[in-house]
C-alpha cells in the first residue's frame, strides 16, 4: 500500500507498519499480522477485512461527561469546514496507509461537519465525496461500510425513524439518501443502520408498536433506493441495548432477527455485532456471534472491548487473548463474515495525547485478531475440541435419537421411551478440560 500524505505530515517520524514476527520488539511492527499468510484458506488481509472507524481515531477528542476535550488535533485548525474536511481526511489517509489498514468506515458526519440545511449539507457531503474518491485511488483503501449519524443532533432526541413528529423522520430520510448516495459513489462494500436513539425513554408516552413499524417502513424505503441506484453490498444492522435511551429496539442479535423476521427485512439484512454491545446486554460476545451465525447473519464486526467496573460503553480496544479465541472458534467453524469484516470501533483513551498511540492501539488490537485467529485453526486442527461437543451430543445421531429430530417420535413414544430406560447417567460437560484446552493453544 502506498503512504499518503497532503500538504502536510500529521504523524512525523511513523514509516509504514509492517509483520516482524513474534520475536519483534518494534512496537511499530506487527508481531503476529501478516497480510499475506494463509490462514483457514484465506489470507489474514482477506479474513479480516481490517477497517479503521473514522469517527473514533479522527474525530474523537478525548472528552467525557465530566471533562473537556484533551486531544488536540492539527487537522482541526481551519476555520472553513471544508478544509477543515480535507486536512482531516489527509490525516486519516496517512494513518490509515501508514497502518496497512485496508478499509475504513464512516458516518456522513464524520467526513464533513453538518449545518441545519439539508441542501448545504448534501452540496458540503458530496464536495468530501469527491476528494474521498482520489484518496482511495491514490492508496488503495476502500470502503469496508458508510452510514448516517441520525442520534447526535438534537432533532433526534426522540429517534430519527421512530420519532413521533414525521418532520424529523423526513430529516432522518434525507441524512440516509445522502449516506447511500456517498457510499456508493465509493465503491462501498456495505451499508449500517444503528439506531442509536430508535427506541424509548418512557412507555408512558410511545407508542412502540407504531414506532417500529415506521423503522421497518424506513429501511424498506432506503433498501429500495439503494438497490435502484446500484448498491450491489450488504445491509447491516448494529444491535445495542440501552444508552443513549433506556431501551432500544435493536437490543441484541435475536431480537434483531426477530424483527427483520417480522417485517420482512431478513432478506435484505446481517447483523454488525460490536463487543461491548454484547456485553452492555447482558450476553457475552461469543454468544451474540452464535446467535448470528446460526441464523445465517453474521456480517461483519466492530471490535472493541468494555470496562468490568463500568456500566457504559466505553469502546476500548480489545485485549482478552480468551475471549478474542473463543470468537475466532465461532467465527471460523461459522465460515467467517458475510460481506463485512473486523471494524475498530474503538477509541484511545482520554489521557493517550500522543499521536503514536493511535498507531499501538490499532497494532495491538490487529496482532491479537491475527493471534486469535492462529490459536483458534490450532485448535480446530487439533480435532479434540470438536471431537468433546461431537460427542457430547451422540445420542441424537443414532436411534431413537435420531428419529426425535427427524420428527418421527410423538409425545407419548418420548414418555415410552423414559419408562423403558429409566434414570440417565450423569455425563459431565468437561467444562473446565475444555477451557484448559483453549488456553494450552494459546
């Protein structure tokens, strides 16, 4: 990939990022991801489909409910929001080059800053578009997904597509036509839809029946523009449960399939699953990915990771070496994303003030994807892993087992069948082996 750089450097004295392997003390090296290996048939560059968030490492100023901004940014020093615009973009195209990232993400108002005019909004959007285009070009990057920020302007306090006053919604609308549009004119692999505040604070005042069916008319409407226009990708929906508002409707990845289940969508639709919205629902990561992968829709996903002693999302960059390898088990025997990738929505921490910490966190969170990813085909090689749940469940691939989930036994044979065999012996889980298991491997 070819370093891009504007008028100016932003990040001086950081070359291009590359695989030293694991005896590697650079810490501006990869020590475990190298693009080119093979990995479970594919390559890590291929599997991962690495995606640097925009809004995170280039908009993210480090400030908090308690505190101001504490990362001060060289990009963000014209007055004029257009060069403003393109100051940043020639930042992230530097860092993201400089990173061997391949892909990048994006919300409309990530790129560009948005007024209360849809018109100059559109004309501002499509000026960035434009400068995005030669960017890609010049580097390679693509677009791993784009969508709209319908949740942080003021208008959206109740939600964009299940806001109560239709002005809001056609505000909503007008902000998803204009992403889709921007998405496709650069070559977008995919399209999110997170709903951010598409839920309520109170049941006293919503009418939640009324409220999702206009979200389920909404995505039909965008998912039709985008098709008539030529969007060849994939839709995603981001599941999360509360915060902003106290509940959401796209709770997590069952419920989200329910819904698109029951409004037609599931077609047309693939979960983005996110870490710590996994975990801010009470589940763990490795359970939302089966969820997804067992109904066919595990998409892509935005890697991240939560704080056990806090009740928010607080998008840190992954570090469980455990965690990440029990994923990669799910992901792997699950036949890997559906049209998206590993996505870092994930921020450097309010007191990381130097720029080169940008670069350890995404090098950190890449090596233990790529380490997860070498553990997990080790393990799966192995063929115990496999060979303990195969056989945990052999009752049911022989006999009267097999006829049960055939569909050939009634209630009654069932009730038979307990008198004839009487009390079953106590088969033990091996829970504990199978964790030591894991971490033999890694």
């Amino acid at each position: 990939m070819n370093i891009i750089k504007g008028q100016k450097e932003f990040f001086k004295g950081i070359g291009q990022i590359e695989f030293e392997g694991q005896q590697s003390k650079n810490p501006f090296a990869f020590r475990y991801y190298n693009p080119k290996q093979v990995v479970a048939g594919k390559t890590m560059e291929e599997y991962f489909k690495f995606a640097c968030s925009y809004w995170h490492s280039f908009n993210g100023d480090g400030s908090d409910p308690f505190g101001g901004p504490t990362h001060r940014f060289p990009w963000d020093e014209s007055n004029d929001p257009i060069t403003r615009a393109k100051d940043k973009m020639d930042a992230a195209f530097e860092f993201i080059s400089k990173m061997n990232i391949p892909y990048y993400c994006f919300h409309d108002v990530d790129l560009v800053d948005y007024t209360d005019n849809v018109l100059e909004n559109e004309k501002r959007l499509a000026t960035i578009v434009d400068y995005a285009k030669e960017k890609q070009q010049a580097s390679g990057v693509k677009l791993l997904w784009g969508t709209a920020n319908l949740f942080s302007h003021r208008r959206y306090m109740n939600g964009a597509a299940t806001n109560p006053d239709f002005q809001v919604l056609t505000h909503g609308a007008a902000q998803v036509k204009a992403a889709l549009d921007a998405t496709i004119a650069l070559g977008g692999e995919n399209y999110v839809f997170w709903g951010g505040r598409e839920g309520y604070m109170s049941l006293l005042n919503t009418n939640m029946k009324r409220e999702q069916e206009h979200l389920a008319q909404f995505l039909h409407l965008a998912k039709d523009y985008a098709r008539k226009n030529g969007f060849k990708g994939t839709f995603f929906i981001e599941p999360k449960p509360c915060e902003p508002t106290k509940h959401q409707y796209d709770y997590d990845a069952a419920t989200v399939l329910g819904f698109l289940i029951q409004y037609d969508l599931l077609d047309d639709f693939k979960l983005n699953l996110e870490v710590n919205h996994a975990t801010l629902a009470g589940h763990t990561f490795q359970h939302e990915l089966q969820v997804a992968i067992d109904a066919g829709k595990l998409g892509s996903i935005d890697a991240n990771r939560g704080d056990y002693q806090n009740g928010w999302d607080t998008d840190q960059f992954p570090n469980d070496i455990n965690e990440l390898t029990e994923s990669m088990l799910i992901i792997l025997e699950g036949g890997g994303f559906q049209g998206g990738g590993v996505n870092f929505d994930a921020k450097i921490r309010r007191n990381s003030t130097d720029p080169q910490d940008l670069f350890y966190a995404h090098i950190g969170g890449m090596d233990l994807f790529a380490r997860a990813l070498l553990t997990a085909e080790r393990i799966l090689e192995d063929g115990e892993y496999r060979k303990i749940r195969t056989d945990r469940y052999a009752s049911f691939d022989r006999g009267n087992g097999a006829s049960f989930e055939q569909g050939a036994l009634t209630l009654e044979s069932l009730r038979d069948l307990a008198v004839e065999f009487g009390e079953p012996q106590t088969i033990s889980g091996r829970q504990e082996y199978l964790e030591n298991l894991i971490n033999r491997y890694i």
